[in-house]
C-alpha cells in the first residue's frame, strides 16, 4: 500500500537524522478474517527493521518473519482477554531503546482482546511511545479498539483477496492441486489460513462437512439438541488437543524452575513456597487459553453455517455471486426452494445472535441450542426473542 510505503520511506530519513513526515508512532491494522492484517503488519515492521525497507532476503527480515528480531515485541494473547499486568508488562518491555539504532516495534495482535483497564493502560504509552518506538495494533475493526486508542493511530484497513489470488497462493507457496487450492480458496472465502487449512488437512475438510450437514439434519427438537451437542463436543475436544501437549511441557518446565525433581535439601520445598501461587497462575492462563480456543472453534463453525445460509440467500434471490458452498449445491437449492428469502435472514441473524451470546460468556451448550432450534423454526423463534 503506498500509505505504508511512504512511511518506511519517511522511517529512513528519521533513522538517517531527518524529519520523516509521513511516518507516525502508532499504526491499527483493521479487515475482516482472511484480510491479512497480521501478515500486513510484519511485513511492514521487516520493512522498518531492514536496512533496504524490507528486502525480504535479509538476516533482519528473516529474524522477524520467524519471530526471533532482537527489536520485534510480537504479542499474541491467547487467553479471553488481555489484562492491566500483562499490559504494564508490556510497557516496560517497550521502554527499552532499539538494539540496532533502527526502530523497536511493537506488534500486538487481537486488539480486541484488552480489557478496558490494559487500554487504559496502554495509551499513554501509545500516545507518547519513546523515540524510535513504534506500536502496530492488529483487530478486525477500530470499533473493537477505545477511541482514545483509536484517535491515536493511523488507521489501514485492508480487504478479504479473491478466490483467484487465494488459490494462486496456495498453488504456488504450498504446491496444492489446482481443483483443490479452487476448492478451498472459495470455501474459505477469502480467508488464506483458513484455505491453506482447508487445502492441507483432512480433519478440517471433514469437519466442515460435519458443519455443513447441520442445516438438512434440523428435523425436530431432538435432533437440533443433538447437533448443539456435537457442535459443543468437537469445540472442547479440539481445544483439548491443541492444548494438551503445550500444558503439559509448561507445566514441566515451571515445576523444574522451582526445584521439583531436584536433589539436596530445600530444593524441593521451592514449588510449596513459591511455586505454588505460580502454577495456580499457569493453570488459570492454561485454562482461558483453552477457553479462547473453544469459542475461536465454535465460532470458526457458526461463520461455516453462515456462509451456508448466505449461499440459500444468494439463489434465493438470484443473485449472481460466487457460492462458497457451491460443492454442496443439491442442499442449498433444496433449502432455498423450501424456505423463504425472510426465513434465510432469521436464520442467519439467529446465527449472529449465537455469536454474541458466546461473546458475552452464556453457557455454549445454551447458547448452541437455542440457535438450532431457531434454525429450524426460524419464525416461532422470532416470537420468542
């Protein structure tokens, strides 16, 4: 984008002793699932780093491609949310001065993540950064973000790709098969790691068509109990198995910080005395975490089923777009003669609303239920709402 162009033109001049207009001390990376905001943001913090404005071949850019640069912060919170210690935290982390006279960024994905008390925290030191510090915050919208935070950066917004440019990624930077890098750049939607996961793993594929049965599996209340439950189920087995093996090497390694396993007298009394508060610490941290990776999923399914309806609207009302489940045509063209384009938006909104309840931490499994039983009677829900 030339905005970011300029500015690492203008980010040279200032490491060169000039005035640098053009360049700012804070930057918000805003766009949809797909639109590569976090991508977007490293390549312009390799830009910031590398000597030649991010040459793409460099030590300096590989280290931040890799996550390993000396003067790159790059936070990703993995729990619910991100809180006033992490946050203060992370301002001491930022005070530091560059190591290698350039710049010291700060990359933080999930901006929507801070707690009102971490936003609050965080901006005095975004809006007065030390010299050559520069904050790149990542979130979907800049409504996700305080607008103290907000009014502080400069804002680029950036859009979901083609199917076209999707598939030829995938194509050429993972070797996928034409029909199958097709398949999964317009299953995705726009969306490259979602693409990329679609194109690469079978368990994935497979899951969808799970989800995507949903719709055609609604034939009475048991079965929309029954499809909540599963739903539910795959979410926490699938956070459970993502979390299991980095649990369980944490866990191991704060356990030997504090003595456990040692020899000699005292050594073992450390994880009672001190290590106790600790791993409390850990565990609750392991637990959001595990949290955040459930909702993410279910949240991953419910956008699935949304796309689904959004393809029964689009024949619905004849329009001409490309269909995300176009491999499923028989069932959107069965539920988009048997319904009408009214019950489509319910269903879809009964979806959203789903979405929110589980934002605001209403019980999945009553929040899911409640869903699929309006998406089967999306007008006697409407009543009940």
């Amino acid at each position: 984008m030339a905005v970011l162009e300029r500015a690492v033109a203008a980010a040279r001049e200032v490491v060169d002793g000039g005035r640098g207009a053009g360049m700012t001390h804070a930057w918000l990376f805003t766009g949809p699932p797909g639109a590569g905001r976090e991508d977007a943001a490293r390549a312009f913090a390799a830009a910031l780093l590398c000597p030649d404005g991010g040459c793409g071949h460099c030590d300096n850019c590989h280290q931040v491609f890799i996550g390993s640069h000396p003067d790159l912060e790059h936070v990703r919170p993995e729990g619910l949310s991100y809180g006033v210690r992490q946050a203060r935290e992370l301002i001491l982390r930022a005070a530091g001065a560059p190591t290698q006279g350039r710049w010291r960024v700060m990359l933080f994905e999930g901006g929507e993540r801070l707690t009102e008390g971490a936003a609050n925290a965080l901006l005095k030191a975004i809006e007065e950064p030390p010299p050559r510090t520069v904050w790149l915050l990542c979130a979907p919208s800049a409504d996700d973000l305080l607008v103290t935070i907000r009014s502080r950066c400069r804002v680029v917004t950036l859009v979901i790709p083609s199917t076209r440019a999707v598939a030829d990624v995938l194509a050429e930077r993972e070797g996928v098969p034409p029909a199958m890098a097709s398949f999964a750049a317009r299953a995705a939607q726009g969306d490259l790691v979602r693409a990329r996961q679609l194109a690469l793993d079978e368990g994935v594929r497979q899951r969808r068509e799970a989800v995507l049965a949903i719709p055609a599996s609604l034939t009475g209340v048991a079965e929309c109990i029954a499809a909540a439950e599963r739903l539910v189920k795959t979410a926490e087995e699938e956070a459970a198995a993502a979390t299991a093996t980095l649990n369980e090497a944490e866990t191991a390694e704060l356990r030997k910080l504090y003595g456990e396993g040692s020899t000699g007298k005292g050594l073992g009394r450390g994880l009672v005395r001190g290590g106790a508060g600790a791993l409390k610490e850990l565990e609750d941290r392991q637990k959001s975490r595990a949290t955040r990776i459930k909702r993410d999923t279910l949240d991953a399914a419910l956008l699935e089923l949304a796309g689904f309806y959004r393809d029964v609207l689009a024949m619905q009302l004849g329009a001409g777009v490309e269909l995300a489940n176009d491999d499923h045509r028989y069932d959107l063209d069965r539920l988009a003669r048997a319904s009408t384009p009214e019950e489509t938006l319910l269903r879809i909104e009964a979806i959203m609303r789903c979405r929110e309840r589980l934002e605001a931490n209403v019980n999945p499994q009553m929040a899911v239920e409640a869903m699929t039983l309006a998406l089967r009677s999306p007008r006697q829900s409407l009543a009940l709402v």
